[in-house]
C-alpha cells in the first residue's frame, strides 16, 4: 500500500480521527518492529490521469521519506518500466 507520514495527510486536511486504525511493518523509524497508521482513501494524480487509492498515513515513516507509493492502489494502474541507471521512472 502507498505510505505518507500524517504530517501530509495535516497538509491535505485530512482529519485522521475517523480514519480505520491499520498495523503496518517494515517501514517504522529505525526499521525495527511493527507499527501503525490511519486508512483512508485519497484521490492521486500523475499527469492527466486520476484514480482513488487506499493510503495509509503514519506517524512513523521516517521524516526524510515522506512517502512510499504501493503496490496495491498505485503502481497497479500502471505498466512500469524502471531505468535504475539513468534514475528514470516511467508509467504508462
């Protein structure tokens, strides 16, 4: 699932006091032991094209990580092509 620190969800106006409560692991501060965040679902865009996707906000992610975008939700609209030596990303 894609990851944002609440922090974002703080600047998107999203009030995590409702949101289902969902444990997490392999992404807390120092990488050591489970964690949790707050469900929601948020409207993402890239480029022309925007779809809703289940986001998980927690206070945990590392603050130099502001995000990590999922398998499910996000990187299944796509067809992905990686060029890790030229640092390059494509979705189509």
């Amino acid at each position: 699932m894609t990851i944002f620190h609440t922090k974002f969800a703080a600047f998107l106006n999203i009030d995590l006091n409702s949101s289902q409560i969902m444990y997490i692991s392999g992404i807390k501060k120092g990488y050591e032991g489970n964690t949790f965040g707050y469900l929601n679902e948020v409207e993402i865009g890239v480029g022309e094209y925007f779809f809703k996707s289940p986001v998980v906000f927690s206070e945990d992610l590392r603050y130099d990580r502001m995000g990590v975008l999922g398998e499910v939700g996000f990187f299944d609209n796509f067809v992905i092509e990686f060029d890790r030596a030229h640092k390059i990303v494509t979705l189509r």
